[in-house]
C-alpha cells in the first residue's frame, strides 16, 4: 500500500483516485478550489485549497507521508504540475503527469492551431464579425472583452466573473454528445470553435460537430511542462503506482 496525493480536477483524476483506492492505496484527492461544486471521487480523502507553492507541496506531504505524486490537473494548469516536479525532486519522490497526446486535425479539419492566448486574440481582433464558441474556461474570458465586433457564446461549468462584453452564457457540465454540439453550433449560428487542445476522448465531440458542419477551429497549444514520468490513460497511472 502507498500513500499517494493525486492533483486532480479532471474526469481522468477522479478515475485514478477511485481506482488506487479501491487498491487499497491511502489516497488525498487535491483540488486548487476554483470550482464551487465539484466532482469527488469515491474512497480518497478529498482536500481544497492550493498549497502555497512548492515550499508550501513539501511540507504537506511530509506530515501526510506521501510516498508519490500524481498530476493528473487539467493540461493547461501549467503553475501546479512545475510546482508538483520540483516538490518531488526536492524530497526523491517518484512524480508521474497523466499527459493526454494533444488532438490534430485530420480530413475535412480547417484548425488554427495557437501557442500563445495573446496571438489567438490579435488574431480575432482583426477580423470582421464572427459568431464564436468560446470554450476556454473562465480564467482568460477578460482577454476577449475589448473584441466589440464579435458575438460569443461562452460555455463552462460555472458563472465567470464577468463576460465579454456581446456574448451569452450557457452553464454545462461535458461531455457533450457529437449530435449536442451540432445543434449549437447550428442553432446558434457559430462560424468559429475557439478552445484548448486538452486531447483526450471528452472534448473531441465538438471537433468532430465542426467537421461535419464545415466550421473553423482554432485551438491553444498547451504549455511546455518540466520532464516527468507520463501515462497517456488512468489505468497506467494505476499500474505505476501499483509497481512501485
């Protein structure tokens, strides 16, 4: 049995915590608490909270006795999964990231594909009207504010502080359905799909709608991460703890 902190926050996360303590592994399911309700797995002790940087990691998992670390935060929680690398380096604990292989584009695709926030919104700046799917979460919703000329819809799971100034709110927790994702994009008239290239199976439902419908997509690389060790899925995540 390992004492295991899991950095979750995603459908992923909330696998591997189950499945490790099913296993009898003691686990501490950590969440940075930006959600007001959010999802918990069943089994692990669940915590809230950030941590207080790497300092603040390592002194946590001393008095827990945490024997590994596994990121499995959302792909673009770039500050977290640095913070987990040098905690663990600091205190010789094995580190694993669950790192989905990134979507890209195939037959029929008309993707943008962006490194950086900021170019995707110079991008849009200078375009005339378009009718957008905005799908990156709440955090960077102020970035697109002084974009007058666009309507967006904007689409997460809980309500943002405030919102660009021509768009509208739809509160919904994925995954949609590919036939979900059609009838928005059609009933509401959307030209563009912007969002993040998460990878993984959740998110590829409205790639697949924008094939079909001839929609574009523009998608934001994610951040470039320290080396760790990686699983691609949560049953090799579970197998690494297992084998330790």
């Amino acid at each position: 049995m390992k004492r295991v902190l899991v950095l979750g926050g995603t459908r992923d996360a909330r696998l591997i915590a189950s499945d490790l303590a099913e296993r009898g592994h003691h686990v501490h399911y950590s969440l940075a608490g930006g959600t007001q309700d959010p999802k918990l797995p069943k089994g692990p002790t669940a915590r809230r909270g950030g941590f207080g940087g790497v300092d603040g990691l390592v002194g946590w998992c001393l008095v827990q006795d945490i024997q590994a670390i596994i990121d499995a935060t959302h792909p673009f929680a770039a500050r977290m999964s640095r913070n987990a690398v040098k905690a663990a380096m600091m205190m010789n604990l094995p580190c694993l990231r669950l790192q989905r292989a990134t979507w890209h584009p195939g037959a029929g695709d008309n993707w943008t594909l962006y490194a950086r926030l900021d170019d995707m919104v110079l991008s849009l700046a200078d375009m005339p009207a378009r009718r957008v799917l905005l799908a990156i979460g709440r955090q960077d919703l102020f970035r697109f504010a002084p974009l007058k000329q666009h309507f967006f819809i904007v689409r997460s799971v809980e309500a943002a502080p405030s919102y660009p100034p021509q768009s509208r709110a739809i509160l919904a927790r994925g995954p949609f359905s590919e036939a979900d994702e059609r009838a928005l994009l059609e009933n509401e008239a959307l030209d563009l799909i912007i969002a993040k290239n998460a990878g993984g199976p959740t998110g590829q439902s409205k790639l697949a709608a924008a094939r079909t419908l001839g929609r574009e997509v523009w998608l934001l690389e994610p951040p470039t991460l320290p080396p760790a060790s990686l699983a691609e899925d949560p049953s090799e995540a579970v197998a690494w703890v297992d084998q330790l």
